[in-house]
C-alpha cells in the first residue's frame, strides 16, 4: 500500500511538474510581446552562412575564407544513416514531437532533481536549431526564461516547416569543432571524403560531435571520440535503427582519419590574407557569408618555389655562409620560444625576414606571394604592407625617366664628388658604395655596376619632380619626396609595388597594376566580379628597350652576375638593391613573362652584416626561384632589339 501511495504521489508531482511546464511554455508568448523572440518568419529566407572558397588560377582548390567553413548540402544527398544517427542520439521523437518532448522535459526534470543540478537537457532538434539560428536573441545561458523561449520558437517552426526542412537546416548548420560547420564540412575536414560517402561508424562518430566538440576531438583525443561513437552506436541499435551485427562491426571499426589537410590555412597564408581583404572591401560581409567562389591568380608550383628559394637563402645567410651574421638565427628564436624565453606573435619579429613576389606582367596576376618566414608567429604582410627604402632597386626609374627624356644608353655621367645644399644649410656628400670615384661613365655602365652619384647628378639634372611623376606613372603610391636622394631609394614603397613597377620594362612600356584574383561567382554561377586591370602606358616601346638592354647589362656584366653564376642563362634583366647601413637588400628582374623581386631585412631596421649586398644575399634566391620555374616551364623568348622595335606594332 506504501509502494502504491509512493508511484501515485511521484505520478501526481511529474503531472504537476508538466503541467507547470506547459503552462509556462504559454506563458512564454507574453514574455516574447517585447520582441525578445525571433519571427520564424525569416526561416523563408535563411540560408546557412557559407565562407567564399579560394581556387587557384588553374582551379585547384586552395582553402576557405569565413568565420564558419560550412558547405551546404540538400537533404537527399545525406545518407540515411547519418540522418539516423543525428537522430539516435539528439531526439529519438524527432517525427513524434511538434517542437516539444514533454516526456523528455519530465524525464530531465527528474534527473536534474536527483543530481541536484543541471546534469540533462531536453532541447530536441528543432529546439537547437532555433538556438543556433538565432544566437543573438536565443543565448546558451541555462536559464527556465530562455529554454522556454526556445521552446515558443520551436513550437512555431514546426508549424511553420516540414521535418525534412528542418533537419536539412540543422545538419547543415550544426558546429563540428576544427572550424567546420555542418556535416559536408564536418566529413571533409575528419573524413577527407563527402559526407555521401560515409559508413555507419563515420556517421556515428559525426554524431558524436555537436554535444562537445573540443572534447571529442578525434584528432586530439581519439579514445574518448571511440568511446563516444560507440555509445552513439548502442543508441542506435537500441533504437532497431541498426541490427545487432551491423552495431558489433561498427564498433570494432577503426578511427581513420584524414591527414590535415594543407589547405586548413597554411598554403600562401599572406596570399589568401591579401585576398581575404581584397574580399571584404569589395563583398563586406557577403565574403563570409555566401559561399562566393573566388579564382585567384595563384600558381601552387611558383608558390612552392617562391618559399623554398627564400627560406634556404636566409637560413644559409644565417649560418654565415656569406660572412659571419652577428644575430640569432630564427631557429634560435623558435627554441627560445618552445621554452618561453622568446616573446611570439609580435607586430615584428626578432630574427632575419624576407619576402618575395611573382607576377605575370601581362595580366598583373600574382603567382606567388610571400610575407614573411612563419604566418603563425607574424601575420604582418612584408610584401603587401611593409614600407622599406628600395635602395638601387628605384634607379630604374631615374634612368627610365632619362630615357623619356632624349637620353640614349651611351649618354655620359660624371662619377665625381659633388656636394648638395640642403635645406638645413648642411651639405649632403652621396658617396659610391666602395667609396671610389671613376669619373666619366655612360650610362650603361652607371646601370649596371650601380653607381650613385651619377645616378644622383642625374636626377638633378633631370629635375627630382620629374622623377617623382614617373615613378608615380610606375604605380608607386607612397609619398616620394622631390629630393635628390630619391636617386637612391630613400623614399619607403611597399614591395608589391616596388617589384610590380618592373612589369612596365618587361611588358616593354606597359604598366598593369598587381591583382590577387581573376574572378569571383556566386554559387550558382552568376560572376560579380572580374579582374581586369586596366592597362596604362609609361614609356614607348623604343624607351623601353632601352631600358631593357641597360637591365640586362646588370645581370650580364654588372651587380647582378650572380644571376649568371647561379646558372640562371635565359634572357633575364633586372637590378640590385642595397640600402644605407646595409638593413635592406633586394633583388628584382624579370624575363618576358615573369616578373619577381626579393626583399630581406628585419622588421626594426637594423645592419644585416657587414657589406651586405643585393647582389650577394638576395639575388641568389631570385636565382634559385627562377631555375626551378623554368625547369617545369618553357624558357622565355628575349627581348626584340632596338631595329625590331622600332618596326613592330604596340601590343592591345
């Protein structure tokens, strides 16, 4: 009789309780009166935020660029059994309920009395989905006030919407951990494969994510994520949604995951950096949100080559193989900081940095772009936002604007010390960088052995506005100051540009500004935007012959030679850069169809050794890009000479 009263009276208070829990979900519509509850209404509308996905200029899947990576599937393309399993373990009433599981609430309810505590939730499907849908007005506080809010949501979707719209809205949006949301992106980035393509294990184990995904990581720990697949799996054979063989195999079934894929965000880092930006000054918020696809102009192979030459040329620097390098290396710096003596994820970086950019001068694509030596520990940009001195690698434009000027290659110079009055009333003396003077010179053999005071005379004498409109013709943006040190690069650029400007002298005349992407579409294929950088003309293409023949004295005769001695013997052309105090060396040349340039240096500008030169330290890299390229590739055609030019047709 005792046992009898008890059941009656425990039946009696979850009645109690249930009642007052559906009174209160009723209740809930006056709370929502003051527009805390989200309108279903938008459900017609809504579409799962997906990130633009980056491709390379030949199509190659490169990586996503979004707060959530997230690839949207329909409903049919999921597999029974992954639905099943969602459902096994979420909201095994799922096709019962209308929104609410009221003998879930009870049974929550219960267990939360016993423990004392919040120890069981009761949100069904449709409940989660308000809740991820609507984080600004739905939030995961664990308060009665925002679960029955939860609740009045869910209740009206399900009016609202079918259970294959729902579920096809939850699948798609749920969090997986990794950065992946929704199943596609869930499957791809554990799987490497479609979610269609999944086993009953695999499916278990996607399942096993949504309640905890840090915790369940498969990657970080894979026997507490088997541990809970297998429990997702009794779920389901408990459920006769698997027989009891098919649970026994899955479960026996070994944790095969995909290796991490290179295209998580560690491929060209600063490139897609660069694109992330681009993007979102011309798309705001559309980048992350409409699954834009993007043809960027990226060359995976000239990337892979652009960072393999620089890395091996600073680390050989480093280990003194050009004189002794009186800095810590940066594998000092990252020992120091694997014990935290070295301070990480600073604005600059401590040890010895370079960049490097390649471009096609026909279209301004950029096929490889690197910004620095490890994106992880510096996410500043030294190719696209560094400003550093160009050093001899500005003379060009001097020359070029000599040239348009009336004067030929064999125009002389005086190497002779010379004395400029400065503002102050001080005298500035600039001097050779061997402190020599070799009187009369053309300029041709100016050029090539980079010579600075004729190339400061010459400026003078050409007018140093005169030179700052050309190098604004060149696509220099940066503030150039009408001074006769400009001559020798003492203005900062930023070295996309800076390398960029030789196009003009490979494409012999015409400048076309650097761009990171081709095109970008919609998902359904309708194009929003087309790279087409609008073609301008500098210099004639006799003017740039000229200046073509006096760059290839460089590399063949003058500062550039170890260009030849690396056993780069294509027609080439281009120039080297030193700066004062030796903090920046640069090389950039260029063959008809590909322009690149080299900087190196530290961040705070700093001496990198004795006598550092261009020529010596940056060059070779250059060098080692450029064979590698044209090892895969047909070697570049030359020049035509001057008779040729003269006779030709300008391109259009």
């Amino acid at each position: 009789m005792r046992r009898f009263l008890l059941i009656l009276a425990l039946g009696f208070a979850g009645l109690g309780l249930l009642g007052a829990v559906v009174g209160g979900v009723y209740w809930t519509w006056f709370l929502c009166a003051d527009d805390a509850c989200p309108s279903v209404e938008q459900f017609d509308e809504f579409r799962p935020a997906q990130p633009a996905r980056l491709y390379t200029a030949d199509g190659r899947f490169l990586t996503e660029v979004g707060l959530e990576r997230r690839s949207v599937v329909p409903l049919t393309e999921i597999p029974a059994h992954v639905v099943q399993a969602f459902i096994a373990t979420e909201d095994k009433r799922f096709y019962q309920h209308g929104g609410i599981d009221y003998p879930r609430i009870v049974g929550a309810i219960w267990a939360n009395v016993k423990a004392r505590g919040f120890a069981e939730g009761f949100s069904t499907i449709t409940m989660q989905l308000a809740r991820n849908i609507f984080p600004e007005r739905l939030t995961r506080e664990k308060t009665i006030i925002r679960k029955l809010r939860e609740a009045k949501v869910a209740r009206a979707i399900e009016q609202r919407f079918p259970k294959k719209r729902i579920l096809e809205l939850y699948l798609n949006q749920i969090a997986f951990g990794s950065g992946a949301y929704g199943v596609e992106a869930a499957a791809q980035r554990y799987f490497g494969r479609s979610v269609k393509e999944l086993n009953v294990a695999e499916a278990a184990m996607l399942a096993a994510l949504p309640k905890a995904p840090s915790r369940y990581n498969p990657r970080r720990f894979p026997d507490r994520a088997i541990q809970r697949r297998n429990a997702v799996l009794e779920l389901m054979r408990r459920q006769d949604l698997l027989s009891d063989a098919d649970a026994s195999v899955a479960k026996a079934f070994p944790l095969r995951l995909a290796r991490a894929s290179r295209t998580s965000g560690d491929v060209a880092p600063y490139f897609v950096e660069w694109v992330r930006r681009e993007l979102t000054q011309r798309f705001g918020r559309r980048t992350y949100e409409q699954g834009l696809r993007v043809i960027t102009t990226l060359d995976l192979d000239l990337q892979g080559a652009a960072e393999r030459a620089l890395e091996r040329q600073l680390r050989s620097i480093e280990a003194g193989t050009f004189g002794t390098f009186p800095h810590p290396t940066y594998e000092q710096y990252l020992a120091r900081a694997a014990i935290g003596e070295a301070e990480t994820d600073r604005a600059d970086s401590p040890y010895l940095q370079g960049a490097f950019v390649a471009l096609d001068p026909r279209t301004g694509g950029v096929r490889a772009l690197v910004g620095g030596r490890d994106f992880d520990d510096s996410k500043f940009d030294r190719a696209t936002s560094a400003l550093r001195q160009p050093g001899s690698t500005f003379k060009p434009i001097v020359y070029a604007t000599a040239v348009q000027a009336g004067r030929g290659a064999d125009y002389m110079l005086d190497d002779a010390p010379i004395e400029v009055p400065q503002l102050d009333g001080s005298i500035w003396s600039p001097k050779n960088f061997d402190n020599t003077y070799e009187g009369p010179m053309s300029m041709r053999q100016a050029l090539a052995v980079s010579r600075n005071v004729p190339a400061v005379r010459l400026a003078m004498e050409l007018g140093e506005g005169s030179v700052v409109e050309m190098a604004k013709r060149f696509g220099i943006t940066t503030p150039v100051p009408p001074y006769p040190s400009i001559a020798l690069g003492s203005a900062d650029v930023y070295p996309l540009e800076m390398i960029a400007s030789y196009s003009v002298f490979a494409n012999l005349g015409w400048r076309v500004p650097p761009t990171p992407i081709l095109r970008v579409e919609t998902l359904d294929g309708r194009r929003l935007y087309e790279g087409d950088p609008e073609r301008v003309q500098v210099l004639s293409r006799e003017e740039a012959g000229v200046m073509v023949d006096l760059l290839k004295g460089v590399v063949n005769s003058g500062s550039g030679t170890a260009v030849r001695r690396g056993g780069f013997t294509s027609p080439t052309a281009g120039k080297t850069g030193t700066t004062n105090e030796y903090s920046d060396v640069w090389f950039i040349g260029f063959t008809t169809d590909l322009v690149a340039g080299v900087w190196m240096g530290f961040d705070q500008p700093k001496r990198i050794k004795d006598n550092a030169q261009g020529g010596t330290l940056a060059a070779p890299a250059w060098t080692a890009f450029m064979r590698e390229v044209y090892a895969r590739k047909p070697a570049p055609r030359d020049w035509p000479g001057p008779r040729a030019l003269a006779d030709s047709v300008p391109p259009t």
